[in-house]
C-alpha cells in the first residue's frame, strides 16, 4: 500500500476514510479516488463549473478529487463532492438548488459508490 505523504490532517483523514471505505465495501470506486486525492497539489484535479454543466445531466451526483471552481455557468441541479469548493462555485451551485458535499460525507451516504461520475 502506498504511503499518504500529504501533511493536511483532513486530506490524510479523507485517504485513510477511502480506502477503509473501498476494502469494507468492496467499491473499487473510493480505493481510486483515494488514489488521485494522494498525488501531489500539482498534479491534482480542478475543474471548472462550466465542465461540469457540459458532461453531466439533471440530479447526477459526481465526485471531483480536488477542487470545484467557479468559472462557467451550470444550469441544472447536481450533487457534487469534492475535496474543496471556491466561493464561487459553491454559489453557482447553491443557486440551481445543487448540493456541495465533502467526499466523506458522500461515501457515507453511498458506501457502494453506485451511480457516482468522477469528474477530472
């Protein structure tokens, strides 16, 4: 098993959480975000809102491992997970009645990982 090198508690919280998660349930889904939220700040996941409005469709839950930001438009209602959110984007959201949830917080809620798009 790899070594989380990251030095952020909630972010080694969350790997940790994942992988228990993925080997309790046997949803391969949380072992490969685990493994994405692993990588360095670099190399991690930003996506825009207006890629989000562009790839999914009305109440899709998706799972971003990095972060949400706010440049673009979405007009239809999501639920998103993410390890973080700007501002912004949480606004964008909030406004066509979305949901923005930790990545946790959605594990919990679906511990199979069923119908979840992962978005990066």
């Amino acid at each position: 098993m790899k070594k989380v090198k990251a030095t952020n508690p909630e972010l080694v919280k969350t790997i940790r959480f994942l992988k228990k998660q993925g080997r309790d349930n046997k949803a391969k889904i949380w072992g490969s975000i685990a493994e994405l939220l692993a990588k360095s700040r670099r190399k991690r996941i930003a996506v825009n809102v207006s890629r989000l409005n562009r790839y999914t469709e009305k109440n899709e839950t998706i799972i971003v491992p990095g972060k949400v930001l706010g440049a673009g438009e979405i007009n239809h209602p999501i639920t998103v997970a993410a390890l973080s959110f700007s501002q912004k984007a949480k606004e964008k959201i909030k406004r066509t009645r979305g949901k923005c949830l930790s990545i946790i917080e959605l594990a919990r809620k679906n511990p199979k990982g069923s119908r979840v798009k992962i978005i990066g």
